[in-house]
C-alpha cells in the first residue's frame, strides 16, 4: 500500500516538474538567490524530475516483489511437483522475494529523501546545504540502530528470564541473549 502511494506521489510530482519545467514562471526567478540563468533552472527541475522518476521505479519494482512474494506464499505446497529439481519453492527463497520488496522500497523512500535537497537547490546553494546537512543527519539516525534493551534472556529449559533474575554467574554460563533471532537451544 506505502509502495503503491509512493509510485503514485512521486508520477504526480514529475508530471508538476514537467509543466513547471515548459512553462515560462517568473515568479519562481524572483526568489532564487543563486544562478539566475534559465539553463540553470532547466537542470534544476530536471534532476528534480529524473529523482523522482527514479523513485517511481524503485517504488514500481516493490510493488512487483511484493505482489509476487504474496502470490508465493498462497502457493499450497502438496501441489508443487514430486520431482525435486523443479521445486525451486522454498521458504528461504520467499524470504528473499519480500526482502528484495523492502529494499526496494527503503531505495524509493530515500529518492524522495533526496528530492528535497534537490528542491531546495532551486532557491539556491545556501537552502541546499541546511538541507544536506539535514538530510545526512536524519539517515544517520534511521541507519543507526540503537539497543533498546527488549532483548529476552531464554534458560536450557526456554523459560523466558528477566535481567532481574540474573545474578549469579553460574545462571549466565547457561542462558543467551536472544534479540529477533531465532531460538536455539543451548547446549551445556
């Protein structure tokens, strides 16, 4: 749904640039502190144009993943062929289809990220740079991952231990820590 919304969003906004880009807007020239010059505002709204037709086929190519992992998922499995060289169907290979569908979805969120810099480089180079700077500091933040402290502790017998009743270090030698992975069990 994000994907679809993103694809059409960023249609729409090339198809403004467009017009913004034949039409001949004065209005635009007066608050521009930088190169004045029309080739100059031509390359502007292009790069603009050309970012976000990059994000609609990033956002395109999602969709496309995305509705072939759902369609993989339905598949029941008893009626897939007995010979085993044809069954390219595994979980794994799922996985892969909806996470290549995120990636490309993360790669047209970040064309949009992008655009706004490019938007900004419109008014001039000073607007550009707070942007750039903004927009490094903000992907630093989404990029970095922060420990959160939700990590369970599973014993041998995959009784869920709260930190709490952790004290002894003979009760650390036989637990690990489990943060989204999958559970295994220990062997001690």
């Amino acid at each position: 749904m994000a994907s679809t919304l993103l694809a059409s969003t960023a249609i729409m906004l090339s198809s403004l640039i467009a017009v913004l880009m034949s039409s001949k807007n004065e209005s635009v020239v007066s608050v521009v502190f930088g190169d004045r010059a029309e080739i100059v505002l031509s390359i502007k709204f292009f790069s603009i144009l050309v970012c976000f037709l990059l994000a609609f086929l990033l956002n395109v190519q999602s969709i496309r993943y995305y509705s072939h992992a759902s369609i993989l998922i339905n598949v029941p499995f008893k009626k897939l062929s007995s010979n085993l060289r044809q069954q390219k169907l595994t979980a794994e290979y799922v996985a892969n289809t909806v996470n290549r569908g995120s990636y490309f979805w993360s790669l047209g969120l970040r064309a949009f990220y992008f655009s706004f810099p490019l938007f900004m480089w419109i008014f001039g180079p000073i607007p550009m740079l707070f942007s750039c700077f903004g927009l490094v500091s903000m992907l630093y933040f989404l990029d970095i991952a922060y420990e959160c402290g939700w990590a369970a502790i599973v014993g041998v017998d995959d009784d869920v231990v709260t930190d709490a009743d952790c004290v002894e270090d003979e009760v650390h030698n036989k637990q690990h820590h489990v943060d989204m992975e999958l559970v295994e069990q220990v062997k001690n």
